[in-house]
C-alpha cells in the first residue's frame, strides 16, 4: 500500500509544478505586454504634449498634492482646475478628420528659373462635417501653411501651390500633415497623410551644334598618324614580314611584284568625349560663375548623349594632389540626360576638391580611347593649370578649355595647342561651337 501511494503521489506534485509554471509563465508574459502597452502610451502622449501642457500637468499634480496633504482648499481647487483643462485639451483633439490627403507633384522635373508647382487633394467620406485643420507641407526648409476649409461628407479639397525654383537643386517636399491644436496650446496632435516627394531643379541648357563637327568628322573614328596592322582607314602597302596577319596581304599587288604585299592601314579613334567638371572653390570669382559652369557643361553632356556619343562626365574628386589612380576624379551618370541633369542638381564646389592637373591626369588614367576634352571652369583659374590639366591627357587629344564669367564678353583663343573659350552667356558656347565647325 505505501509503495502504491509513493508511486501515485509524484505525477500529482509535478502536475501542481507544472500549473504554477504555466500561471507564473502567462503572468511575467501579461507584465511584459503591459509594459508594452505603457510604453507605446507613453511614446505617444510624449510626440502630443506640449512643454506648456506638461508644466500644466505638472502644477496639477503639485496643488493637488499640496492641497491633499495640508487640506488647502485653494490649492485643491487650482489643482483640479488645471486637471479640467488638461481634459478639455485632450478632447479637443480626438478625432482624425479627412480620411485621404495626397500629395501630387504633376512635374518632377523642371528648369531652374521656371515655373514649378504641388497639388494637395484632401477627400472627407466621414459622416459629419470636417474643417478647420491646420494643414502643413514642408518645402526645402520652408513650411507651407493652409488651413483645411470645412468639408461635408463626400466634400474634396484640392489646391496648387507655388515651389520656388530660383536655384538648381533637389528640393523635398512634403510629408502632408495636420495639426490640431487646442486654443490654449497645450496638446498638439500631428498625423501624416503622404510621402515625400522630392523635385529636381535642373541647371539651365542651351541646345549646341552636333559636337562631332569641326573637332571628329569621322562617324567611325578620326584618322590618326599611327599606323596599325588592323583597322578601318588604308594608308599603303608593304613588303610582308614574319608576323604580319596573313588576311591582310593584298594579292594581286604580290602578283605583279613577285612578293607579298599587306596592307598597312592609320589608327582610327572613336569619337569618345569627355566633360570635365572643375569643383574646385578658387576657381570661380562668385556662385554666378560656377553655375555658369556647371551651364555650359550640362549643355555640352546633353548635346553628346543626344547624338549618342560615347561620353564620359567627370567632376574633381576630394582627397590630396598625388594620389592614386582613379581617386581625383568622380563619373556623373550618362545613361540618359535626365540621370545626368539629375546628378548635376547636388554638384556644388567641394574645398577638399583635387586639382585641376590632377583630375586630368586620373581621367587620362581611367579614361582610355578619350578623343575630345572640354575642360569647365572659371575666369579665377589662371591658363597655366588649364594647360597643365591639357598636357596630362593623351597626346593627340583635342582639349578645349571654357571658361565662365557672366556678363563678360565672348572670346576664343589658341595658347600652346590649347583652344581657350571665354563665355559671358551660355548663347555664347553655342556660337563659338558652330564658329569651329564652319572653319573646319
């Protein structure tokens, strides 16, 4: 009998063992939740309290204290008459009013200079009328403010507003939100309706001749003085010498002289272009200058991805003279000119910009088969670092310096095999392009 009740009696205790730890389990995961629940609680009073509505909860709780504790019956009366404007202040927001608010940005591209604007399109499906809602859209680093006008059930809101486009940049807009606001200004209550949108402000272009005239005339390549054994230009013929790739030996010239001939043909290059973008600050007198700039080269990259040209656009790199290959220099994108433009909105000048010399030199080294250079820079940089940006390209690469000042006037010039525009006007650039191609 005592064997049996010993046998019987442990699966009874690890039962009750069990039980407690499943209620002590469920209890220490209800505490958990709960301290979740207080904390969200808490994130959210804290994002809709005001510092004026906690110094109000604040007093309450201290006259009431006061007042409770001493049995002071001014103070409990002050105490309980903040708590009624806490409450007050608390019913004033609840409620979440228009159900949609969108944000539209018809154009997300456009000019510098012009015309740019934002459509805000608020519906209210809710039964009762809905109005007065402070409506704010962050613009850059302004915010504009409309008040929401009352709308009944099924009402619709929609009104444009203007965004500044004085400067080439990315200009984010919105989130689309509301405030509610008591009158006394203890609770505020902000609900986000959209995304942010952002609009890309383009530099200025002006539209340029084919850039292939007057400096590569050839579709397929210009015609050098280096001669190749393989290529499309035939130059001559010559004797054949071991090694010489017998496809080219050209037979009824071996005929009549008894030996073998092959053919010797000029090295072409294709008519890959580049665009040099000079960041560095000393070399523009003022921002009019720089953004003349940048101008005259987004003219130039536009007008060779237009013509499908292989181009590359390069702007300095940050980092110290000397350093390694490929780090002066940084590549834009060119897969479309909109990709281009739009990398060209955040180009600003950098202090930490390479030299001039030294973005040649690493575009000389990152670049192969380049045949046309446009160096862009300001009037601040003297013709020596234009010539010495020049000299550190490949020989036999036609390099053409601009330089910017607005308002000045247009001159064009030849120092040591360099051509040195000067440019008041992006119309300017244009002329000078086509002055050159009617001369060549």
């Amino acid at each position: 009998m005592t064997f049996t009740q010993t046998r019987t009696s442990i699966p009874e205790e690890a039962k009750r063992e069990g039980l407690l730890a499943v209620v002590i389990g469920r209890a220490v995961r209800g505490v958990l939740a709960a301290a979740g629940v207080v904390a969200e609680w808490a994130r959210a009073v804290q994002g809709v309290v005001t510092p004026l509505g906690w110094a109000v909860v604040a007093g309450s709780v201290v006259a009431l204290a006061v007042g409770y504790a001493f049995g002071w019956i001014e103070f409990i009366a002050i105490g309980w008459g903040l708590a009624l404007l806490v409450a007050a202040a608390s019913a004033w927001l609840v409620g979440r009013g228009a159900s949609t608010i969108e944000l539209v940005l018809p154009t997300p591209r456009v000019v510098v200079g012009e015309h740019a604007e934002a459509r805000l399109i608020a519906a209210n499906p809710g039964r009762r009328r809905f109005g007065g809602v402070q409506l704010e859209v962050p613009v850059g680093g302004k915010v504009i403010e409309r008040v929401l006008p009352g709308l009944p059930r099924g009402g619709a809101f929609d009104e444009q507003f203007r965004i500044p486009t004085e400067r080439r940049g990315v200009i984010p807009i919105g989130p689309a939100r509301t405030v509610r606001a008591d009158p006394i200004g203890l609770m505020r209550r902000e609900i986000v309706w959209s995304q942010t949108v952002e609009l890309h402000v383009h530099p200025r272009t002006v539209a340029i001749a084919a850039l292939s005239t007057g400096f590569i005339r050839d579709l397929e390549g210009s015609p050098t003085r280096d001669l190749t054994a393989s290529d499309i230009a035939f130059h001559a013929l010559r004797e054949y010498v071991p090694g010489d790739d017998r496809r080219f030996i050209h037979w009824k010239s071996s005929a009549k002289t008894g030996t073998f001939m092959v053919r010797q043909f000029e090295e072409t290059r294709r008519s890959r272009l580049m665009v040099l973008l000079d960041l560095e600050p000393g070399a523009y007198a003022d921002d009019a200058e720089f953004e003349l700039a940048v101008s005259a080269a987004a003219s130039v990259g536009a007008r060779a991805i237009r013509d499908a040209r292989t181009v590359s656009f390069v702007v300095s790199g940050r980092g110290r003279s000397g350093q390694a290959r490929g780090s002066g220099m940084r590549e834009l994108p060119t897969v479309s000119r909109d990709r281009l433009l739009d990398a060209l909105c955040v180009v600003e000048r950098d202090d930490r910009a390479v030299l001039l010399p030294d973005v040649g030199r690493a575009a000389a080294e990152g670049l192969p088969g380049v045949s046309l250079a446009f160096l862009v820079t300001g009037t601040a940089r003297g013709v020596g670092p234009l010539r010495a940006a020049a000299s550190r390209l490949p020989v036999g690469i036609e390099a053409v310096a601009v330089q910017c000042a607005p308002g000045g006037e247009a001159s064009a010039r030849t120092v040591a095999g360099l051509t040195v525009f000067g440019i008041g006007y992006l119309e300017d650039l244009r002329a000078m392009l086509a002055r050159s191609a009617s001369v060549a």
